[in-house]
C-alpha cells in the first residue's frame, strides 16, 4: 500500500520525505537527532501530504464533502429545520476521527508547521472537492469545524430550540473537534498548540515534550545531546529552562512544569488512575456515539 502512495505522490517531486521511513527508529541517536530537524523539513516543504489509510477511500471522499456542504448549509441558514444536517455532521466527524492521524502526537506539530497539507485517501490519491476542481486540503477541514463551531454556538445561544433533540450530536461533534484539535490548530501561539498535547496519544511519556517541542523552535534532551540519556523529570526541567529562556514568564514555565508532571507514571496509584480515567473516557465516547 505504501508503495502505491509513492508512486502517486512522487510523480512530480525530486524529493520526498516520509518519517517512518527516513528515521531509522532503532538507532535512538540518530531519531533524536532528525526528531530536532522537524521544524526545517515541514516549514520548508512545497507540500505536505496528510495520508488517512484507515479510511474507506469512497466513505472519505462522501464524508469529507458532505461535511463541507452542510457547513455551508447551516452558515446561510436563515430559517428551517438544522437537525438532519447536524445529525449528518456528527456522522462525519466520527468516521473521520476514527483514523489515527487525528489522534497521534507527532502529526499535531506537523500539522502546525505547514498548512498546505494535502488529504490523500487510502490509495494515495487526492479527494477531490464537489464544490469546485480542486482538492481537500487539511486547511479546508480545520477552517470548516471552526465554522461549524461557531455556527453552533449561535444557535444554542440564539435559537436553543432549534437544536432541540439533536444536543447528543452537538456535544459529539465538539468533542471530536476538541480531540483532533481543530478548534486551535493554527493559532499562532505555541503554548495554545502544548495545551492540545493532551489530546494526542503517544507510546511513550517523554514524547509529549520530544513531540511537541519543535513548535517552540527548541531542541531539549537527547535531541540536543544525544549521547546523554535523561530521565523524564530531567527533560521536564531542561524543557522549562529553555522556556524561560525564550521568555516565557516564570508563571508560564511553572504551569507547563505541573501539566507534564501529570503525565508522569511514577506510581503505580497514579498509573491505576490515569487507566481509570482512560476507561471512562472510552465509556464517554461510546456513549456519545
């Protein structure tokens, strides 16, 4: 499948970048050395392609542009009923999502970095837009669930009963929305994007700093030193230190100490907790789906 993606996306490109296969994820030296690199190779890319292989390649092409459609639909609503468009809505955010590229850590940083990220479906091809010749950008996503967000704002402030009986399907859309973090992708302001952090899983602790921290311009731990081996309280510290280093005020860089502290599976009484707080979430969701 992976060799199908090149041969598409490589037709007009000299060069062509793919993290997993241009890190070599044995050598732990040689990661952490690329891992500091990131901010270079996204910022400068004519491209970025955002690769959703999990997806039925016909499904992603409808959902992606009903969800356009009925954005634009509930934006120029003046009368008549939203209901069926935002059962739809949620509907589509829950098949997106449901693709781990809107849940990993390392694709929030390489989303910040270049918006010209182009979708590509399963079959590494561009979904194309009904509204227009073009394609779907990932922009075009982010910017239409911040419509809709407002949108929905407005008609639970303003029109409450317009939405009655579809509360579940506003709740699950600004849930999803929250947790691929549409909301604030491309605000300009780092520490908004580390907020989101939260959100994105990963396999191991230290790489909510390793992963994120290329949108700070920064380069902490083994990516700086490689050769060194840092505990994770020892990479919060270094972290924080080059925080305040590049401003950030003293309350700044104590928040962002205690929020990765929290991450920290230290103990087992936290470790059985946070997997408590896990399985309520997955409770939570099913419920809302």
């Amino acid at each position: 499948m992976l060799q199908t993606v090149l041969d598409q996306v490589a037709k007009d490109t000299d060069y062509l970048w793919i993290d997993i296969a241009c890190i070599d994820q044995d050598d732990q030296g040689i990661k952490m050395d690329e891992v500091g690199r990131q901010v270079g190779i996204f910022a400068g890319a004519r491209l970025m392609y955002v690769w959703l292989s999990h997806l039925n390649p016909g499904l992603l092409y409808t959902n992606l542009n009903d969800l356009i459609d009925l954005v634009s639909y509930l934006y120029i609503l003046e009368a008549g009923d939203p209901k069926p468009a935002i059962r739809r809505l949620s509907e589509c955010f829950t098949f997106l999502l449901e693709d781990p590229w809107f849940t990993s850590l390392w694709t929030l940083q390489e989303s910040v970095f270049n918006r010209a990220a182009m979708i590509l479906s399963r079959d590494g091809r561009p979904v194309p837009c009904r509204i227009n010749s073009g394609y779907i950008f990932m922009s075009v996503l982010v910017n239409e669930s911040s419509i809709l967000l407002y949108q929905l704002d407005r008609l639970e402030e303003d029109y409450p009963h317009m939405i009655q009986g579809v509360q579940k399907e506003v709740r699950t859309i600004r849930f999803l929305c929250k947790s691929a973090c549409f909301e604030s992708l491309y605000i300009n302001n780092p520490n908004v994007q580390y907020g989101l952090v939260r959100y994105r899983t990963t396999t191991r602790p230290a790489d909510r700093i390793y992963g994120i921290m290329q949108i700070y311009q920064l380069s902490v731990g083994q990516s700086a030193e490689p050769w060194r081996t840092f505990t994770l309280d020892e990479l919060r510290d270094k972290f924080a230190q080059a925080l305040a280093e590049l401003g950030a005020s003293p309350k700044t860089a104590r928040f962002l100490l205690i929020y990765n502290s929290l991450t920290s599976l230290s103990t087992p009484k936290k470790k059985k907790k946070e997997e408590e707080e896990e399985e309520e979430k997955k409770v939570q969701y099913a419920t809302w789906k």
